[in-house]
C-alpha cells in the first residue's frame, strides 16, 4: 500500500469507527469526563501528525456520543502518544481508545475474558519519560491478547487525573466494537 492509500484507509476506518461509536447510546455511558478519542496511526508514524484522530475529542450529549469534529490527521495527541509509544514495540497495534475507568467497569472487562492490567506501577514508580513509556509498552505486551488482537491496561487516576482504560487494537474499527460490547455488558450490569 502507498503511503497516500494508507492515509485514505487509515481516515477511513477511524471514520467508520467513530460512525460505530456514534450510533451505540451505550458508549456514552463509559466516556470520560476528559471526553474520548478514537486515533489510528498511519503505516509510517514518527508523530502525533501522523496520526488520526478526533479534534475536540468525542463527548456526550444528551446521552448520545458525538465527535466535536471529524477524523483527521494531527486530530490527537495525548492518545496519539500513547499508540505511538507502544507502536515501537507492538507494530501490529495501530489504533486506540480510552474510556473512563471504575473497578466494576474493569469488573465486566474481565467477565468477558479480556485481560485488563493497570499502568499504576508504571506511573508511580517511574522517575523519567523514558522509563514511563518502557512501563507502558511493557504493560501493553503483558495485557496483550492474541485471540482478541487487543491489549487493555488501566490507570486509576489521582488528585489531579481522571482515571482511564486505554484499549489498544489494529484497526479503529476493531477497538470501537469492543469498546460497544464494553459499554453494552456495562450497562446491562449497572
């Protein structure tokens, strides 16, 4: 694939994706009061440029998740970061989405057989940049399911950060469905 097919297919399926994400009412009920971002990276990545994602995030409102702009390159770069971190090395991880996070949120993850491990270690216990993201890239390997394709740790939040769950996958379309069936096992147990 050309770089400039992979730019088409990359804005493409963060497009479906948030398209998904859109159209499930359930996943309102697990965005994060920081708000969502659904990001890609393309094939080539050095930066959070080359990385799809959603300006302005995707939020609530009245109950129905919205994007507050559509897909585009430079769209993100919180989440960005962290699909781009983890990329070096997991190359097969393209794509990520954070949720809020709650124990019995964590509790449905886990009774629907995905692995969940927390990043608190990673967090508390790093002194330097380069250390937080060898933390986070191994936590994601150790989270990694080969079944699933997918890798999902969590971070508990503090006195001056919201809590997330972070799901990483291959493609954005793949991390919106499971964030859906995430949020509908959710929602059915609360």
């Amino acid at each position: 694939m050309t770089p400039e097919e992979d730019r088409y297919y990359v804005l493409g399926n963060v497009l479906e994706g948030l398209a998904l994400l859109e159209g499930a009412d359930a996943f309102a009920s697990v965005i994060p009061e920081v708000r969502s971002n659904l990001v890609m990276t393309l094939a080539r990545s050095d930066s959070p440029e080359d990385v799809v994602g959603v300006p302005g995030r995707i939020t609530s409102v009245f109950g129905q998740p919205r994007a507050a702009a559509r897909p585009a390159l430079g769209g993100s770069h919180y989440t960005a970061r962290i699909i781009l971190a983890v990329r070096g090395e997991m190359a097969n991880l393209r794509a990520a989405l954070e949720i809020k996070y709650r124990a019995d949120l964590v509790a449905v993850i886990e009774r629907m057989g995905l692995a969940a491990r927390s990043l608190e270690p990673v967090l508390s216990g790093a002194a330097d940049f380069e250390a937080r993201v060898a933390g986070l890239c191994r936590t994601f390997k150790e989270a990694y399911s080969e079944d699933d394709k997918l890798s999902i740790a969590y971070t508990e939040g503090g006195q001056t950060r919201e809590g997330a769950i972070i799901l990483l996958g291959e493609t954005a379309v793949d991390v919106a469905r499971k964030a859906i069936a995430i949020a509908e096992a959710y929602t059915t147990t609360s």
